[in-house]
C-alpha cells in the first residue's frame, strides 16, 4: 500500500513528518529549500558588485528576468513528465541542473556566462519545486500535508533573516562567487537524503494529462512573457517613467500570455470556479498582490520617512517572520475547509495592503508598516500553503503534476503582472519628488483586488460543498 492508499483514520496516516520512513525525505526537502531561498536572496546582495566589476550595469535586471523565463519552463515542463513517467525523472534531473547553475555563476567570466547559469538555475528550481509538490503528496498522508508545506515555508525564515548578512559578508570579505559556489556542494547533500524516498516513490503517473501536443509551446509563450512583463516592471521601477519599448513589451508579453494560460492553468481558472481553478486563481492573486505592494514599502520608508536602505528593508524581513507564523498555524488545523483558510488569507493580505496608505504620507506613522506587514505576511503564510495542499488533495494523481505547475505559473505571472502594473501605476501619478500619490492609488487598487477575490473564493467554497 502507498501513501496515496491511506486514509485518516489509519496509523500509517497519523505518522509526523519525522517518522522513521519520513525523516529522511522531510530533511533533503527543508534542505534542498533552503539552499534555494539562500541562493535566491544571495543573487539580489551580490549583484550590484557584479555588475560594478564587470561594468554590465545595463543588464542589471536580466540575471532575474531570465531565471523567471527559465523557470517557467522547467515548472511546465516538470509537471507534464512527473504526470506521465513520474516526479523521480524532473528532481533526479532538477538538482544536478540547479547545481550546475551554481557552479557555472561561481566561475563565470562575464555576463553571457552569468545568465546561461541564471537559466540553469531557473530551469532547476522550477522543476525542482513541482516535482517536489508530487513526491510531497506521495510521501505524506493528507492530513499531514499541511505541516509539510509549513516546513516548506519555515525553511524561508533562516535564509531571509540572513542570508543577505551572509552574502554580504561574502561578497565582501571573500569574493562574490562563493555566494553561489559554497551552496553547490550542500545541493549534493539534499539530494542524496531524498533520493532514497525518490526511488521508492518517484516512479508512476501514466496519464497522458491535459492538453500535452501544446504544454511546450505554452511552456515558451509563458516564459516570453513573464521576459516582456517582468523587464519592463524592472525598467519602470528603475527608471519610474514608463517608455515605448516598456509598453511595447509589455504588450507583446501580454499577446504570449494570454493563449498560453489557456493551455497551463485548469479550464475556470480567471473565473475562479470551484475546486482547483478556485485555488490556482488565489494563488496568483496573493502573490501578485502582496508582492506588488512590498515592491514600494522600501521605496515609501526611504523616500517619504527618510529611512536608511537598512531600515526600509526591516519590514520585509517582517512580512517573512509573519509568514512562517501563518504557515505554522494552518499546519496545525489540518481539519479546517482550505477555501474559508484561503478567504481569510485574502482578508488579510487586503487589510494589510491597505493599511500601507497610512504610510504614504509624510506625516503619517511610518512604525504601523512593521505591524501592517507582520499581518500580510501571516496571511500568505496560511494562504500559499493552503492552496497547494487543497490542489494535491483534489487532483488525480495523474494530474497532480500539471495542476502543481498550474500554482507556480499562477504564482509567477500574478506577480509579473501586478508588480508591472505597481510601477506604472507609480511612476504615473508620483508627484515631484514623492511616490505618495502613485502609492496611494496602487495600494487601494490592489486591496480592493484581494477582497474582491476573497468574496469569488467564498462564493466557490460554497458552492463546491
């Protein structure tokens, strides 16, 4: 019998995640994360020295845009073989793939070196982290899913509480290259403790999955556009005025996007119907929304309130603390409806985002965004984790791969997406000298968003029984 056999009420079910046949899967996974969120925070510390040493400050944003089309792929492409063959096949191949990544960054000679690593980096950590989503529902029984996806989002706090201290450290003291080559052998690491669970439940699937002639080309026209929408994100929030080529591709990823989702994300998903399309379409708009309004906290403390870059970056580690405790707490309710968790997440992050117009202005108090994000962090904290758990516990597991990737495309475009809009949205309205106005606007905008999605969610929860 596999795990996928087991119910509640039978012992097999009841095991924690630290269990004998569990523990050493649970430690490869936080492992394999954590050196993920690392590598993840450690790119955006080194980078400026990168860039300053190689005189490459124009391509500044490309390292990010290419790991995100990068990542699209591997995320499509690891959902469709982990349906028909299997997750063992996309993580056997992901971690190596991500590792070389690393090493490549750590001795490339200039920026062409760089992005081919940003790429093998990106096409690993979006396999990876697919094929992970179906060995998780493999390994664990439902009812300790939660907790699983708590462990997920716990892995998070360390490397951003100091992982930017420690790349810092690095770049400065040692070399910037160790940033990436000190977590190459710890990759090694995560995947011999995982390859044993990998083995023995890796291998299955067969279905041939929704819509496979077009997963590929989809596949590339989600990852051509999240290039044109997150450059030009990049483009206004550098410069804060919005160009032809921005809106033109802006235009042209949004032309990529649109037959693409019809193929990637489950039929209902932009009308939020019950079920999975319900969870994918909140899944976008969390992090869209959240992730939007956090692009300006920085840029309000500092600009506005006269924060130093240290400071303004405070809530932000905040928001991360706020959501390992949110993870924790929907980890230990495995028993409460994921659809009125995932309402509630909603309410959230909206109270929180519009909570940040107290902020815009100069007089208002600034030390509110430290309480504000604390709450929106908990709300994505129970939000993101609920909505993988509920998709896994409603998918065939023959489609548990393409709905996993569904998430992450979700997860990808809604911020690409939103945060595109956030710095249009700003540089329009930013009065001289000030981006209050813009942040004010955005804000509203962007919680009134979320509450509206929280009320289409409530409605789907409802009529889904």
């Amino acid at each position: 019998m596999t795990v996928d056999d087991e119910t509640p009420g039978t012992a097999a079910s009841t095991s924690a995640l630290w269990s004998p046949q569990r523990r050493s899967f649970t430690l490869g996974l936080i492992l394999v994360i954590t050196l993920a969120a690392f590598e993840a925070m450690g790119i955006g510390t080194a980078l400026p020295t990168i860039v300053r040493e190689w005189d490459a400050e124009q391509w500044y944003s490309w390292p990010f845009t290419i790991f995100m089309a990068a990542s699209a792929i591997g995320t499509v492409v690891a959902g469709r073989i982990s349906d028909r063959r299997g997750p063992a096949v996309p993580l056997l191949a992901a971690m190596p793939t991500f590792a070389a990544g690393l090493v490549l960054a750590g001795i490339a000679p200039g920026m062409t070196a760089l992005l081919v690593a940003r790429a093998l980096q990106g096409l690993g950590a979006g396999a990876q982290i697919v094929a992970l989503y179906v060995l998780i529902a493999r390994v664990y029984p439902e009812r300790d899913r939660p907790a699983a996806f708590g462990a997920l989002s716990a892995a998070w706090v360390v490397p951003a509480l100091v992982g930017p201290l420690i790349a810092g450290a690095l770049t400065e003291h040692v070399g910037w290259r160790w940033v990436f080559l000190g977590l190459a052998p710890l990759m090694v690491v995560g995947a011999l403790l995982l390859v044993p669970s990998v083995r023995r439940l890796g291998a299955g699937g067969g279905s041939d999955g929704p819509a496979s002639p077009r997963l590929p080309l989809a596949a590339l026209g989600a990852a051509g556009g999240a290039v044109g929408l997150n450059w030009g994100a990049q483009q206004v929030s550098g410069s804060g005025s919005v160009t032809w080529p921005v809106l033109l591709a802006g235009a042209a990823g949004l032309l990529l996007l649109v037959p693409s989702l019809r193929v990637l994300l489950p039929r209902g998903t932009g009308t939020a119907r019950p079920g999975i399309p319900a969870m994918v379409f909140s899944r976008g708009l969390l992090a869209g929304v959240f992730f939007a309004a956090q692009a300006f906290v920085p840029l309000t403390l500092s600009v506005v309130h006269g924060y130093s870059p240290t400071a303004a970056g405070i809530p932000l580690t905040v928001g991360s603390l706020g959501w390992s405790v949110g993870a924790l707490w929907q980890s230990r309710r495995p028993e409460v409806r994921r659809e009125l968790v995932v309402t509630a997440a909603l309410v959230l992050v909206a109270v929180a985002v519009a909570g940040l117009v107290l902020i815009a202005p100069a007089r208002g108090p600034a030390w509110v965004v430290f309480l504000l994000w604390s709450i929106g962090g908990a709300g994505m904290g129970i939000g993101i984790a609920s909505t993988s758990v509920r998709v896994l516990s409603l998918s065939e597991p023959g489609q548990r791969g393409f709905h996993s990737s569904a998430l992450q495309i979700s997860d990808m475009l809604g911020q690409a997406l939103l945060v595109g809009l956030g710095g249009v949205v700003v540089a329009a309205l930013a009065g001289p000298g000030s981006p209050t106005r813009g942040v004010v606007v955005l804000n509203l905008v962007l919680a009134a968003m979320a509450l509206l999605g929280a009320l289409r969610v409530h409605r789907s929860g409802r009529a889904g029984g």
